[in-house]
C-alpha cells in the first residue's frame, strides 16, 4: 500500500468519525471534518478525481460554517 491509498483510507476513516461525533452533537465533530475533508480534497487531487476535489472544497468550507453556527449558538 503506498502513501496515496493511505491518504485516502485516513481520510475516510476521518470522515466516518466526524459523522459519529456528529451524531452525537460533539461541536469538533466539524473540525474532525475538515481535517478529514481536506485530507480528501488532498487525495482526489493525486489521483485526478478533480470532481471529488471539488466537493471537498466545497465541505471544507460547509465545515467551517457549521462550526462557526454551532459554537454561536452554543454561547
């Protein structure tokens, strides 16, 4: 297994935890996200999925928002 797939295994196994704390409404479910979005978007790139590149760009960014409302509506 070289560095590439297990780019894309760390970065899947990132987004199912995020999911997980997620669920349960832990607040850094979301920056668990984006490490695991942007580990993604790394990944899509090297294997020239540039679709899901684009995708994960675009969450990187739901991550951030999400974030940012839960902890405002939190305080």
């Amino acid at each position: 297994m070289d560095y590439t797939e297990i780019l894309g295994w760390t970065a899947t196994a990132l987004l199912l935890v995020g999911y997980y704390l997620n669920a349960k409404q832990y607040i850094y479910s979301w920056l668990v996200w984006l490490v695991g979005n942007s580990m993604m978007m790394i990944y899509a790139m090297l294997i020239q999925s540039y679709s899901v590149a684009f995708l994960s760009i675009v969450l990187v960014f739901l991550n951030i928002f999400g974030f940012y409302s839960w902890r405002k509506n939190k305080s």
